[in-house]
C-alpha cells in the first residue's frame, strides 16, 4: 500500500509539467525520425544513382563524345531535389502544408531539369531499334566504317527473352503447383528427405556443373537451341519454387478441400476449383521471380547459345558492349535501358503479390 | 434419409489407434450428439461417415448398404465444420450452388434451390458477398445451407457453434434443432459442450479414448451416468466426487462415515450440485466461497472431505462467507461408482452423515 501510494505522487505532475513533457516528446520523435531519413537517404545514394546516371546517359550521351559535364548537372538537380522533398516532409505542419511543399518543391526541380539537363537531351540513341546495323551507322559518323558486328534485330533478341522467360515461367509454375501440393498434403515414403533435398540442391552454385551440362546438351542434340536453356533454368529454378508454394498449400486449411471432397467433387475437381484459388498470390510471386530470373539470366545462354538468331536480350546487351563500348557507350546505356524496363514494369505490376511471400510462403 | 450402422470399426494412424473397436446403430431421421473431451475419436467418426478417411477394419453400412468403398463425393453428406470451410474466393451464392454443380442440377433449379436454402437459414440478402464479408455467425448459417442445399441423406455438424458468441450459440441451437425436426434428416453432431448435446439432441453418445462410454437420452446420462467418466463429463456445474471406502453398509471418507446401502470396497459418491442443499443437519462444513450465476447461487463450501459445491435456486445469496453450515442431501439423488471399475453401482445410494 505505502509504495502504491508513493508511485502515485511521483506520477502526478501539475499543468506545466505535462506541458514540458508533451514538448520534449515530440522534439525527440522529430529528431529520431529525422535521423532515420537522414541515413536512408544517405545510403539509398549510391543505390539509386548509377540507375539514374544510366537513364541520363542513355538519353544525352553523344556518339564519340566524351562529356560527363550533364551527369554531374543531373546530380546537382537530383540531389538537392531529395533533400528538399526531405526537408518539405520534415517541415510541414498538417497534411495541406505537407502537399503544398512537396508540390513547390516538384515544380522547382522540373524547372531546374529542363534548364539544366534539358538541353542535352535527346533519342539518338535509341538507334538500335530501328536500325538493325546500327553498329556499322555509328562507325561510319567515327569514320572506321569495316569491322563493325553483325547484329540481329533488336527486337528479334527481345522475343527470344521473352519466348525464354515466359516458357521457363509456365513449367515452373505447373510443375511446382503440383508437386508442391502433393508434398504439402500427402504422405508417401522420403516424403521428409525428399523436403531437405529440395533446400540442399538450392544451396549448390549453379556455374559449377556448366561444363557436365553443355556435354548433355550435347549429346542430346538440344545444343544451341533455346529449348535446352529453357530446361536446364527450369531444372535450377524448381526446387525453391515448389518450397515456396508448399507453403502456401500448407496454409490453405484441410477443411475447405474436404468440404469439396463431400460436396461432390473429385480430388482432381477440389484441388483445381477450391485450393488453386486460395494460392494465386503464391503462383504470381513465384512466376514473376522465375519470369525476371529468365529475363536476367546470362551464364546459360552465353555458354549454350551460339547463333545470333538465338541472341537473347542479356547476349545482345553483351555483344553491343564488346562492339561499340568504346564508339558510343551512349548506345550501350540505352541498350540497357530498353532491357531493364520490361522487369521495372513486372515488378511494379507485382509488387503487391510479391509482399505476400513473406506472409504465406517460407514456413517449411 | 438414412439409418446408419458402425459394424466393428476400427481406425488407425500408423500406430495410433483412434478407435479401436466401434458398434453403433443410428435411426433414421434420428439427431444423435457425440459427446466427448478432444481427442476422444468424435471427429475421426465424423469424417469416417463423410468419406473422408476409411475405416481400417469392419463395416460403415448406410440403410444397410455396407459404403465402405463409396467415394466421399458418392455418399450424399452434408457436413458443417467447425472452422464453416467455406470457400473464400465465391460469393456466398457460389458457396451454395458447389455441391449442385456436381450433380448436374439444371440451372434454374439450382438457382431455385439455392435460394431456397438460403431463405431456410435467413441469409437470402447475403447471395452476393463473399465468406470474409460475413459475421461468424452468417458465415455458420451460409455453411449449413450450403450442407443442406444437397438434400443430403446425413447432416454432418462438427462443432458447428464453437465459434459464435454466447447469444449467438443459444438461438443458432434452438435454429438448427428445429431445422432438423422441420427436415427429418438423419443428423449426428460432434461437440464437446455438453449443454450443446444435451440440449439438442435426442441422443447423446458419450466417448472416451475412442470407445462409447455410454450411449443413451441426455436425461439417461444425467440422471443414471453408467461411469464415473460420464457422471463428471455432464452437467454444470461439474459433479462433486469424493472417494472412501465401504465397509458394514457405511462409506468412509476421511473420517466422516456416510450409511450406504449396496456398496463394499473402494468406492466413489458422486452428488450433484444442485442435488445438494445448505441445511441445520448434515455435513458440517465452511462457506468458503459464493459464486452468484444470475437465477442460482453457487457456495463452495469447505468440509473435511474437501471443497463442495451446492448450487441454490435464487438470485441473492441467503448467506454470507465464512458461514458455518451443514450439507443435506436426497438419498435418492446420490451416486455410488466403483473406484477401481469406474463403473456405476446400481441402485446404490449414500445418506448424509448422521448427526
């Protein structure tokens, strides 16, 4: 009772006191939250720049000339831009004087672009896309006119990407939505062993059996052919995918295919109209991750694809590197553009679906 | 409709014996509760009648027809769990119509009937939402019409109330008994709330461990409960147990002697709580605690043969802690079990401990 009562005195503050304390309160969560911006902005910088240095240069790097001078204009835009939008959120008192600076300060740094990077702008670059032997135009305007690669339509590499990406992500879907339905709901010898195996092959770095591979694919005939890379990135690309939807199977509760099973439909009926519906989060997430891991991929088709009409994205960006790098990296910048758009979009589309992961997904 | 019969059934996992040996004959268009703590083979039982699991040995035979080897889509089941089960991606009209998809139903008959069902359990305004828009409630109505909209030969219900609120349970009882007489369906409700089975079903099963403990109307396990496991599994508040030994027609327990007719050995009294009153003679005893239940008064009263509890018609409590009284009771009311056998001893009664 005796300390019960002490504690209530100490509590108990008069009207200044509270006062005193509400202010120091909300100084101290300014500050904290000030700091935490300060240090995200900070080593976001170096994360975000070279993307920004790449959109730059791709759309104002000039054919033999060498001139950095609009990169660091781009940066003296950019940067005080994100300290400024820092400093409006930080500032603002309410919502409306919130939205009022942020708008201010967006204004400011449009002016600012189209005065000082503005000018250099332009779409020269972009060449490729139109001009299939756009390597020999580019020597030409340097005046070394033999030599230059030839290289496919741009477009001819990007449905192969595509046609690559998209296959190796409808086998993988399939083949990981039913096999890691049968490892979530039913029991058969190695079931558990077999579970641990999927981990330990993931673990293994791919590049070690690349030289075992390009004999089988040899052998099998499916050398230089866009099928063999397919199955080979399907093989790597299985394990962690039927791992990620075993657990979103394992999620989907028993009751709900039961109730299938006594409402008159088949096993095959149940698991397509009643528990395929409940993991289409679980299908987009890992679709999109095979899609873009198809998209990127470089080692396999480097090594298995010879021909230039198997070219993929990742195999023109490489050749148009080694060819005119030293002509036009402005040409080299947009080339890279152009292959990193399609995967910002898909992830962007995605991004809701791809958050769920850590939701439904990894709980064995 | 369907009469049901367990033949020697048995069910095992692996090693695990869920039920090791099952005879059980269900009427036609009978409402029969299996009763029981978790674990005791109820549900295993349940889904042994839907199909979903095989019984290891013996027969399941519905109308006489042995259905062991019928696929649960085949045996015409509906079933209610606990969790509703409904499908989360369709609106509740789709929920219903599932099963009918299945039969081929026409469409507009389907639609028909969907709407009927709908309209028995009074969610017809909610056909377009989807299960996560629903109360728990809802969901439980729209769970049940989707079981019944089959005209199913069996209405499955596993716990079907567990996860509404008090009030909710109280009216969705008295709903799905009167639904039941409406229908005459053959139904089997799986709970572990005793209330629950007593108040609506005919019969009651009572198991254990996966054996029938006893099988009878819920007034039969209240009033002649055949083991001390049914005796202290029904009713509310819990039966009082006190063991002694029976020696010359007088049960002793801890030093208090209770005059018993039929009962030698080692042997358990059971008296229930609102078999026993607050008298002048009696059991001498302390009040130890007073539980006010809103029409009844629940005393803990403190004796030397423990802590009893005597429920009291009346809202106020006519006494105060720390009181000293004594505890009376009927002859007829009591209860003597075999401590050993845990099985009742017929007509063998206890008196109060003479003055």
């Amino acid at each position: 009772m005796v300390a019960a009562t002490n504690g209530t005195a100490r509590i108990t503050a008069t009207g200044d006191d509270w006062g005193r304390l509400a202010a120091r309160a909300r100084r101290t969560r300014r500050v904290k939250a000030t700091s935490i911006y300060a240090f995200l902005i900070a080593v976001s910088i170096p994360i975000v720049l070279p993307y920004f240095w790449l959109v730059t240069i791709a759309f104002s790097a000039r054919t033999g000339v060498a001139e950095t001078q609009v990169l660091w204009r781009a940066v003296a835009v950019l940067v005080p831009a994100v300290i400024a939008f820092w400093a409006a959120a930080m500032l603002a008192r309410g919502q409306r004087q919130r939205w009022a600076f942020v708008a201010l300060v967006a204004l400011a740094t449009i002016i600012a672009f189209v005065a000082l990077v503005g000018p250099s702008l332009h779409l020269e670059n972009f060449i490729f896309l139109v001009e299939p032997d756009f390597a020999s135009v580019l020597r030409s305007k340097v005046g070394t006119v033999t030599g230059a690669v030839q290289f496919p339509n741009v477009w001819h590499a990007f449905g192969n990407s595509i046609l690559l990406a998209g296959t190796q992500t409808v086998i993988v879907v399939t083949v990981a939505s039913l096999a890691a339905y049968y490892l979530s709901r039913f029991d058969f010898p190695g079931r558990s062993s077999m579970l641990r195996s999927l981990l330990v092959l993931h673990a293994f770095p791919v590049l070690t059996l690349i030289v075992p591979l390009f004999l089988m694919l040899y052998y099998i005939g499916l050398l230089d052919s866009l099928i063999g890379v397919i199955l080979v990135l399907v093989a790597f690309e299985l394990p962690f995918a039927i791992f990620i939807m075993k657990g979103f199977f394992d999620a989907v509760p028993w009751d709900i295919e039961m109730s299938a099973l006594t409402d008159g439909a088949s096993r095959r009926q149940a698991f397509l109209k009643v528990v395929l519906p409940q993991v289409t989060n679980g299908m987009l997430a890992i679709s999109v991750f095979t899609f873009i891991r198809g998209w990127e991929e470089y080692i396999f088709v480097f090594t298995f694809l010879i021909r230039n009409t198997n070219w993929t994205m990742s195999l023109y960006m490489f050749y148009v590197r080694e060819d005119v790098m030293g002509v036009d990296y402005g040409v080299v910048s947009a080339v890279g553009v152009f292959y990193l758009v399609p995967s910002l979009l898909l992830y962007m589309a995605a991004q809701r679906y791809l958050l769920q992961m850590s939701v439904g997904g990894v709980k064995g | 409709m369907a009469s049901i019969e367990f033949r020697k059934i048995t069910k095992r996992f692996g090693d695990v014996e869920v039920i090791p040996d099952m005879d059980l004959d269900i009427a036609d268009g009978e409402f029969v509760a299996l009763l029981g703590p978790s674990g005791c083979g109820k549900s295993t039982s349940l889904l042994l009648l839907a199909g979903i699991y095989l019984p290891s040995t013996g027969d399941l035979l519905f109308d006489g027809h042995v259905v062991n080897d019928v696929e649960a889509k085949d045996r015409n089941v509906g079933i209610v769990f606990q969790s509703y089960a409904l499908y989360p991606h369709m609106t509740v009209r789709d929920n219903i119509m599932f099963p009918l998809r299945f039969k081929k139903t026409p469409r507009e008959e389907a639609i028909r009937r969907v709407n009927e069902a709908a309209a028995l359990v009074q969610v017809g305004d909610l056909l377009d939402r989807r299960p996560g828009q629903l109360s728990g409630g809802q969901q439980q109505r729209v769970a049940l019409a989707r079981a019944l909209v089959k005209q199913p030969q069996l209405l499955l219900l596993d716990e079907p109330l567990s996860n509404l609120d008090a009030t909710l349970r109280l009216s969705m009882r008295t709903e799905i008994k009167s639904l039941q007489d409406e229908l005459g369906v053959t139904t089997i409700l799986v709970t572990h709330d005793q209330i629950e089975a007593t108040t609506m079903a005919d019969r009651i099963i009572c198991m254990r461990a996966g054996r029938i403990e006893q099988a009878g109307t819920p007034d039969d396990l209240y009033a002649r409960p055949s083991s001390l496991f049914v005796a202290s599994f029904i009713g509310s508040p819990p039966i009082n147990l006190v063991e002694g030994k029976a020696v010359n027609g007088t049960v002793d327990v801890s030093g208090i002697g209770f005059p018993a007719t039929g009962a030698t050995g080692a042997v358990t009294i059971g008296l229930r709580p609102e078999h026993l009153v607050v008298a002048d003679t009696g059991l001498p005893g302390r009040i130890a605690q007073i539980e006010p239940m809103g029409r009844e008064v629940l005393y803990v009263v403190s004796t030397d043969i423990g802590h009893i509890r005597i429920l009291e018609q009346g809202s106020t409590a006519g006494r105060g802690a720390g009181e000293a009284v004594h505890v009376g009771f009927d002859e007829a009311h009591s209860l003597v079990f075999d401590t050993t056998t845990e099985r009742l001893i017929p007509d063998s009664h206890v008196k109060p401990p003479a003055p």
